[in-house]
C-alpha cells in the first residue's frame, strides 16, 4: 500500500443500508467521497489530508447522531 492509494476510512450501517467513506490523496490536494449503499453521495477537495479527515469525522459524527452504527459495533 502506497501513501497515495485510496483508503476506507468507515463503514457505518442503519437497518439495511450502508454508508462508507474513502479519502483519495493527491499532490495538491486531498479527495473525500462518501457513499451510501454503493452509490457516491458527494465527493470533496481539501488543500490538506488533515482537514479531509477532520471533515470525515465531522460527517461519521452527524450520521452517528442520526442512528447509524459502526460495523465496528456489531459482532
């Protein structure tokens, strides 16, 4: 794995649906997606890969709020 390959940073859940991000760093500037069941909802670009993961929390946090579990939590 390489410091420019893309990664999954969570996978959540809610009854049947799913909801992942992926962040996708680049020279000048870092990328972050995120799906729900399969399907990109958005895409973002930061100027660095501390402020795509900030946002990423950010967002993980306000789908936790909602009722979203990590798949972390489930056995």
């Amino acid at each position: 794995m390489r410091s420019t390959d893309p990664a999954v940073l969570w996978r959540l859940t809610r009854g049947t649906s799913t909801a992942h991000a992926t962040i996708l760093p680049g020279g000048t500037q870092t990328t972050l997606t995120w799906f729900f069941d399969g399907v990109m909802d958005r895409a973002e670009n930061y100027e660095s890969m501390d402020i795509a993961l900030a946002r990423a929390d950010d967002i993980k946090g306000v789908l936790l709020r909602d009722g979203w579990r990590s798949q972390d939590d489930e056995g």
